[in-house]
C-alpha cells in the first residue's frame, strides 16, 4: 500500500443571492479574448476559468442549466464557537474512528435512521441531526463522519451522486476543527470529453462550526474536493448528513470518481 493512500483521510465508520453578493469575491484567473475575423483568419477565442471565493454566510445560485439551479448555503457560525469546541473534542475521543482504502460512502455505520431516536447514533449526532431539521427543515438519516487529520489528509473530486441518494440530494456538511477549503468545480459539456481545464471553480473555507449545504443540481452539474495543504493543518472532522432512499431510485450510474 503507498504511502499517498495510506494517508487518505480517516473516515468514521459507523455511521439567490447571485456572484457578486457579500461573502463572495471573484476573479477570472484567464480572460474571454476575441479577435475579430479578418478575412483568411481564424477567430480566437480563450475561454474563462472563473474563480469565486465564498468566505461568510450566504446563499449563492452558482450555476443554472438544463439539469436546474445548483445552490449553496453557507453559514459560517451554525454552531457557537463553545457548542463546536465541545463536540469536536467528544467526537475526536469517541468515534471509531478507522481509515479505509476502499472508501464507499453512505454504507458504512450505523445506517439510515428513520423519525425515532436509533441507539446505534451518538447523541450528538442525533441532535445535530435534529437541529438541521427543525431550523432548516432538513429530513436527513444518515452521516457521514471524515476525519482530516492533518493538511496531508484530502477527499479527491467527486459528486455525491450514488443510486441511493436519489435525484437532485441535499447534502449537508458540518464543519469541525481547522478550517480546510472547499473547492468545487463544473463539470464540462460532453462536447469537452471531460476535460476540467477551463471549468468555473469555487472555493469555500469551512470553518468550525460552519455548514455548508449543497442543493438542488449541484450534484449533477458540480463535482467537489477537499485538496491536500502543504502548510500545516491541525484537524478537521466534517459530518456529512444526507438522505439515504430505502429503494434506490435507478436515475442515477454512481459515484463518477474513486476516492
Ligand atoms: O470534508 C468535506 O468537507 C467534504 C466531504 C465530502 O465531500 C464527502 O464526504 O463526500
Ligand atoms: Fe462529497
């Protein structure tokens, strides 16, 4: 086993505001540059790569095409900085935690918990879970629990887009600990083959006690990464809630990326 894998993160295993809106900021790291035709010649055209960053609380419409409008919610202090401290440091201590190489998300743990309390989730999670649903009105059954240990710790461009989630999920991620980057990028039209080189990205610092939830088409049309730091990092645990369907609801392939 390399070393690089070895180091992924440890994970638990049981378990319209518009662009240029407060909190966001942005460049283009490449401009549009269009040189008229004259005859015999070509006309050039260089695409932009867009770079938002998102640092405070907002809601943002980040993109809007066939598949519909992919949006964020960020609230940098859903939880109060003594209400993160105290969970951080129970769920660094308490959780079982174990690294998998073979990382396959919404499986593993303690599995989808319906309306009533199941004793197989720690009761801070159940009342995590609890808050996100009575103050966001969020009906989310199960989590995902990362733990970052340090900057070298990372979770590769994916799209939570498993069968089970079914179509257009809300993903819900609570952040803990140090402060990592968030980024995300579009997927390219089908014409690019894949090709992510010039496709709009996004950069969000997840706090603690931050959340971010992603809705709507984000999943679809948007892919995300938590990319490795090489300046140091103390550690981050990330709660991800989403609904898990019972009967997957077959509108979907899976996971595009192994991570
Ligand atoms: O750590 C994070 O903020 C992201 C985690 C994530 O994308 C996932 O678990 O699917
Ligand atoms: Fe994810």
């Amino acid at each position: 086993m390399s070393d690089r894998r070895q180091r992924a993160r440890v994970q638990g295993s049981w378990a319209s505001q518009r662009p240029q809106r407060p909190g966001a900021s942005g460049h283009c790291a490449s401009r549009s540059v269009f040189s008229p035709k004259s005859s015999g010649e070509q006309s050039a055209v260089i695409k932009v790569i867009c770079s938002v960053c998102f640092s405070s609380s907002g809601e943002f419409e980040i993109s809007a095409g066939p598949s519909g409008v992919s949006r964020l919610r960020l609230l940098q202090n859903f939880l109060s900085t003594e209400e993160a401290d105290w969970m951080f440091s129970k769920l660094l201590q308490e959780l079982p935690w174990s690294q998998k190489t073979n990382y396959s998300r919404g499986t593993a743990g303690p599995g989808p918990v319906d309306g009533s309390a199941d004793g197989s989730w720690p009761p801070d999670l159940l009342s995590l879970r609890q808050r996100l649903l009575s103050d966001l009105r969020l009906p989310l059954n199960s989590c995902l629990c990362n733990l970052y240990r340090d900057g070298h710790d990372s979770i590769a461009w994916h799209s939570d887009d498993e069968a089970s989630l079914g179509p257009r999920p809300v993903i819900a991620s609570v952040s803990l600990g140090d402060t990592r980057v968030f980024s995300l990028r579009k997927k390219p039209p089908q014409a690019e083959g894949g090709d992510f080189t010039y496709s709009e990205r996004i950069r969000v610092a997840l706090s603690h006690g931050s959340l971010l939830v992603m809705e709507g088409a984000t999943q679809d049309d948007w892919q995300h990464q938590v990319a490795k730091e090489y300046h140091d990092r103390g550690p981050r645990i990330n709660l991800t809630f989403r609904t898990i369907h019972p009967e997957p609801r077959a509108t979907r392939q899976g996971p595009e990326a192994g991570i």
